[in-house]
C-alpha cells in the first residue's frame, strides 16, 4: 500500500467517526453478507448503499433493526439487519 492510499484510508477513517460519532479505534467484528434476494437500495445521509450478494465488514450492532458496516470501497452506514445474511 502506497503511503498516498493510507493518508486516504486514515482521512476516510476520521471522517466516519466524526459523521457517526464512533469513539475508540475501528475494528471488524465479522463479515455478513446481503441477502441475493434483496432490492438493491441507494445509500443515504447515513445509510450504506445496497448491491446483492456484497460481502460487508460490521463495524457495531447498533440496535434491533439496523447495523454499522463498511464495504469493500470502505465507505461507511447503517444497513438494516433484515436484508443481512451470515456468511
């Protein structure tokens, strides 16, 4: 990894804990994956963009209906836990 593409990865890091308020150093609890019969959805404010079959890294279980994931462009949301599948 060039040290231009990890300045770029730590900005993104410090980024995301300011927009979504997270304290402590980011680490990836497992990986899950969308549901391949789900509807493919547009990220939000602060929610993640959906694509089937996409494998994301959960960063938090935050509450009963959504989680805190990463995917592989390492952009930052909440996806809801009902369209989310264990690997």
């Amino acid at each position: 990894m060039t040290l231009k593409a990890c300045k770029k990865e730590e900005k993104m890091d410090r980024e995301f804990q300011k927009k979504f308020k997270f304290e402590g150093s980011i680490k990836v609890l497992t990986q899950m994956m969308v549901d391949p019969a789900a509807t493919e959805k547009r990220g939000g404010a602060k929610n993640l963009p959906l694509r089937r079959g996409e494998i994301l890294d959960v960063i938090q279980f935050t509450n009963q209906e959504q989680i805190l994931c990463r995917n592989s462009q390492r952009r930052y949301g909440y996806v809801p836990r009902a369209v989310m599948l264990p690997l």
